[in-house]
C-alpha cells in the first residue's frame, strides 16, 4: 500500500550538515535547535550528529568541524545531505576573504549545487557585526547563487542565549522553518538524489575496502615468504585508509611506506 498525505511527510527523514569556519557558532546553533544550553561549546573535532523533532518529522544534523585541517572532510557529509546551513561570524572582517573562498567552493560541488543552503550570519549581537547588504557583498552570494542555481536565504541571528536561558533566538526558528520547508517542497528529487549518491558512495568504498584487504593481504604473503613462514608483527602494513585520527606514530610510518612506495 503506498503512503499518502501527512503519513508520508510524518516518516521523512532530513538530513542537514552545518558548515562554516571554526568558531563561527555551528555548534552553538545546533544546541539551539535542539534547545538545550548555547553557554558551553568546545570547538568540535571531527563531526557530531544530533537528532531533533521538527514540526512531526525528523531532522539529522551533522555539525562538522570547521578547522581548516578538517575542511577537506566536509565531502564526505554532502551525499547524505537534503540541505545545508552555512554559519558565518559576521563580526569577523579579517575572515571574510577566507568565508568568501570557503563558500565558493561549497557551491562548486556537485553533492551542494541545487540543495537548499541556510545562511546564518551569526553573531549579530557584537557591534561590528555586518548586515544582511554587507554579508551578500562581502561573500558575493548573488553572483554565486546565480551561477550554481543554488535556493538560499540569509538570515541574521545570535545563536548564543546571552542570559535568556535556552531562547532560542527567533531568526534562528524563522531560518530553520524556511530551509525544513524549501525542503520538503523538493523532497522526491532530493531523495532520489541523496538515495543515488549514497548507493554509489557505499558501491565505492566497498570496492575500496576489498583492494585495501587485497593489499594486506599480499604484503602478508610476501613477508611470510621471506620470514620462511614465521609470522611476523603485521601491525605496520598501511592499509590505504585515510584517518585524520589515528596515532601521530602510525601516521609516521604510514607517510614513510607512502614515500617509499
Ligand atoms: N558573541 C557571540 N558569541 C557566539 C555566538 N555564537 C557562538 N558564539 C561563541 O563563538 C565561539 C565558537 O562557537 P562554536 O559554536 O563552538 O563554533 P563552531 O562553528 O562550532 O566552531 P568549530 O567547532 O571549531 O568549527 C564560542 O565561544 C561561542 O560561545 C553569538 O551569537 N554571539
Ligand atoms: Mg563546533
């Protein structure tokens, strides 16, 4: 039987990942969203996922890291995503430059282009804070938006509560509906689309994992073969996975086989 009317929006399942710079307040917003206290955020490493309730559906949010180190990372979250809010510290002239290339390149990819983007130029509560004109030109959004065909809206906002315990600030709420809603208007295509790249990202990195244990595999074989069968400590062998995070020793020896390879 098929779904019909609010039983399927009910069981839609939205993905969303927040990016922008380290300390623009990604992390801010999504406590925010998920209404719980903005006063304590550590920078994040890597990325952390949330689970909120909107309006009957649910939504996934994945707040990546916006250290420089941790950007080229970002790819991997576009397949999955329905939409996407870019955070900005509007305060922060110095970093425009860097914003500007950040966000050009976002709109490049082509797991972005044509989803709908979220702009929350945040931090409005501190005086040198740019407004909506200075944010469309310091970041040249018109000129991209047209060029990528990319549904965005920028909306100014304070994610953090600044003593009104848990507020949620209302452009945040206002900003949020709009990006939910844009959506759900685009659901079936942005389903069939997300569906698609992730069947390929997993037909991918099963291929990918199969050559890594083929690649063990044989440098097992052939240690074997000159320890005359002895086993020997394989720890050692780099399997190909790239891993930001493993020990900095294994990180070593890895760019040392690299490099010798
Ligand atoms: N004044 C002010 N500070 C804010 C606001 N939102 C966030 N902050 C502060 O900005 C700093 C960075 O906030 P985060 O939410 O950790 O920033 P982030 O973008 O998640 O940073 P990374 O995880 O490093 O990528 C923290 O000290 C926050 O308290 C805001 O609206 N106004
Ligand atoms: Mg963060």
């Amino acid at each position: 039987m098929g779904l019909s009317g609010s039983a399927a929006s009910d069981l839609r399942l939205i993905t969303i990942a927040v990016l922008g710079l380290d300390q623009a307040g990604k992390t801010t917003t999504v406590k925010a969203l998920e209404g719980v206290p903005t006063d304590c955020v550590t920078p994040t490493l890597g990325y952390c996922l949330s689970h909120i309730t909107h309006k009957n559906g649910k939504i996934n949010l994945v707040d990546l890291g916006g250290v420089s180190t941790f950007r080229d990372s970002w790819k991997h979250y576009y397949d999955d995503s329905h939409g996407f809010i870019y955070v900005i510290d509007s305060s922060e002239m110095e970093r425009i430059e860097e914003n500007q290339s950040v966000f050009e390149k976002l709109l490049q990819e082509d797991k972005v282009k044509g989803k709908p983007i979220l702009i929350l130029a945040n931090k409005q509560d501190k005086p040198s804070a740019l407004d909506e004109n200075g944010i469309l030109k310091a970041l040249n959004i018109e000129k991209l938006l047209d060029q990528h065909k990319t549904l965005c809206r920028v909306i100014l906002c304070t994610a953090q509560s600044l003593g009104r315990a848990n507020k949620i600030n209302e452009s945040i709420t206002h900003g949020f509906d709009w990006l939910v809603k844009t959506i759900n208007a685009h659901y079936e295509d942005l389903r069939r689309r997300v569906d698609n790249d992730v069947q390929i990202k997993k037909q991918i990195e099963s291929i990918e994992k199969s050559e890594r244990a083929e690649r063990v595999k044989k440098i097992r074989e052939e240690r074997a073969n000159q320890s005359g069968g002895q086993r020997e400590n394989d720890d050692d062998i780099y399997d190909g996975t790239e891993n930001p995070y493993i020990p900095i020793q294994q990180a070593i020896r890895n760019a040392e086989i690299r490099n010798s390879d």
